[in-house]
C-alpha cells in the first residue's frame, strides 16, 4: 500500500507526463488515499484530463477536484454561440437524430439530455462538445433508453467482464432491474475499476450503473 507522500508523488508525476497539461498550476494534496486536486486551468478539457490523469494512479482511493477554470480573453464565448457550436458539433460527428439530444448553457456550462440506444452514444456526445473553447463544463444528463430483457443483459455482462477484466470476474456482483445495473466486489486499482463499469455501460440494453465496487488497500 502507498503512504500518501507516495501517492502524491505518483499523481504529480503523472499530471507532469500528460503534455496536454500545466502541471505547475495544479496542486495535489493526499489524505489517507484521497487526493484532492486545485488550482487554475484555461480550458475545461484540461480540468477533465487532470480529473482522468489523477484516476489513472495506482492507490487512488477517491478523488476531490477544486480545479478553476478561468477563461482568458481569447477563450470567452457567450452562452449562444457554445450553445450553436456545440449543436452545430453533434450534427457534424454523430449519426443520431438532433431531435434525440438537447443542448442548454448556461455561463459556459453545457448541459447535454435526451435519450439514446447506446452508453457509447452518450459518451461520443460529452466528447464531442468538451473541448470547445469558452466552456467551463460538462454535465451529460442523457439516460440510454432500456432495450432487452434482464436475463439477457445479465449473461452478456457476465460474458464481457471474463473476457475483460484483468481481475477474477467472479468477484464481481452483478445485479439487474430493468435496465439498471448494481455492481459490487473489490478490484485492485481505480483503472480495473473503471474497466469493469466500461465493459458494463458497453453492454445494449443498460441504462443506469450504481457502482459499489471498492479499491482494495
């Protein structure tokens, strides 16, 4: 197990390694395995990647972000041009209705809602909008429209977490209601972690994930 000076040590390292990132304007404080991380970036993308960078650390218990995002000049848009550029941005790279999802700013912070067939489909559309300029975040509200029977989506998890996960798919509970899924066991690091709720969410038919999973010390 790490001591928090390890892992505080870890995560900067890795913020420092993402070239994407200024490092220097983020600081990281680590309290019994939970790393908080604040500071200042001029782009929400480089918030989400900081966010991501820090998940990626072997140890990582939970995560607090107080990160800014502070527009400079170059970078301010009104909410009705993010608003036109971010639909304008899922006509052009998406292959779903513009009826099936709806887009609302409000002081550069995009709401994406609506319904869709796929999780992947949800996840394209929050990708899509997050790295325009003059926003300050990202709230993806679009639920995945339930489409097989339980019994169904339960086998085809099963299935895809033994052939995923790097951990022992039978640690893994998994447990179905129409099309929510509840997940509980212990995994080894925050990015097993993570790949277990992606093969999941991957899964046709899953419309909710309530993660109980824990990170073993």
């Amino acid at each position: 197990m790490k001591t928090d000076a390890q892992l505080q040590n870890d995560v900067m390292a890795e913020l420092k390694w993402n070239s994407s990132l200024h490092a220097t304007k983020i600081d990281v404080d680590v309290s019994d395995g939970v790393v908080t991380l604040s500071g200042h970036v001029h782009h929400y993308s480089q918030k989400w990647t900081a966010e991501r960078a820090a998940q990626k650390v072997w140890g990582v218990k939970a995560l607090v972000i107080k990160i800014d995002v502070i527009l400079s000049g170059s970078s301010k848009r009104n909410d009705t041009d993010i608003a036109r550029a971010a639909e304008n941005l899922l006509e052009w790279t998406t292959t779903w209705p513009k009826s099936h999802v709806n887009v609302m700013v409000e002081n550069g912070w995009i709401t994406l809602s609506g319904e869709l067939e796929y999780e992947y489909q949800r996840e394209l559309a929050a990708s899509a909008v997050r790295h325009l300029i003059g926003i300050t975040g990202v709230s993806n509200q679009i639920t995945v429209k339930p489409g097989l029977s339980v019994t169904t989506v339960k086998s085809d998890i099963r299935a895809a977490l033994k052939r995923r996960a790097l951990t022992d798919a039978d640690e893994i509970m998994v447990a179905v209601n129409g099309g929510k899924v509840t997940l509980t066991g212990v995994v080894n690091s925050w990015s097993e972690r993570d790949m277990v709720i992606d093969s999941v969410w991957n899964t046709a038919g899953v419309s909710d994930v309530n993660d109980n999973i824990s990170i073993a010390n």
